[in-house]
C-alpha cells in the first residue's frame, strides 16, 4: 500500500473521493480533520525512533549536498522508507530526499 502525503490528502478530500491509502502521523496532526472524514479507510502510520534516526541520517546527506530539507518531509520519507512503502505526493521537494535514499516516490501533477 502507498502512503499519501497531506497535499494529496487534501485535494482528495477536496473533490470528496475515496482514500484507502496510509498517511502518516504527521497528516494526522497537519490535517487533523482527516479523521473524521466517512471516505478514509487507510491507516495512520506513527513514527517510531528508527524513523528518527534514519531521518537525521539523511539530513546529513542532505547538508553534505547543501540542500537541507525540512523535518516533517523527512520523516514522512523515512517512514516510507522503513516501511517499504512508496510515497505519493505534489510536493516535489522529496526528490532531494529520494536522490540520498531508497525513497520510492510517485510525484504527481497539479
């Protein structure tokens, strides 16, 4: 199963359409409507501390490239990661993430 990122959340919530996908801990906090909406089916996936770790592994990455990305998008990727899922999303921030790492991402278009 694939994991959305909240801007695929969003926008599907927005044209009312099904999402049987996962979502990690942080949607659940960015988006915490999410819960309540009768068309979510999927799971909500917490971080646990190798997602940390494998995180700041790849902030290190990162830094040594001079492209620093922000917290919340790396620990959605190591959570994908760590969980063999892949991750879709609008946000093409995330190839940086992928260009260090085993990230599987299916980046969409708007």
């Amino acid at each position: 199963m694939a994991v959305l990122d909240t801007n695929v959340v969003i926008e599907r919530v927005r044209k009312r359409e099904e999402i049987p996908e996962d979502i990690t801990g942080v949607t659940f906090v960015e988006f915490p409507q999410i819960v309540r909406y009768s068309k979510f089916s999927g799971n909500v996936l917490f971080p646990t501390l190798d997602d940390y770790i494998l995180a700041h592994r790849l902030q290190e990455k990162l830094l040594k490239k001079g492209n620093p990305q922000g917290f919340a998008d790396l620990l959605i990727a190591s959570m994908c990661i760590n969980r063999g899922e892949e991750l879709i999303t609008y946000d093409s921030d995330f190839l940086a993430i992928a260009e260090v790492s085993s990230l599987r991402l299916i980046l969409l278009e708007r």
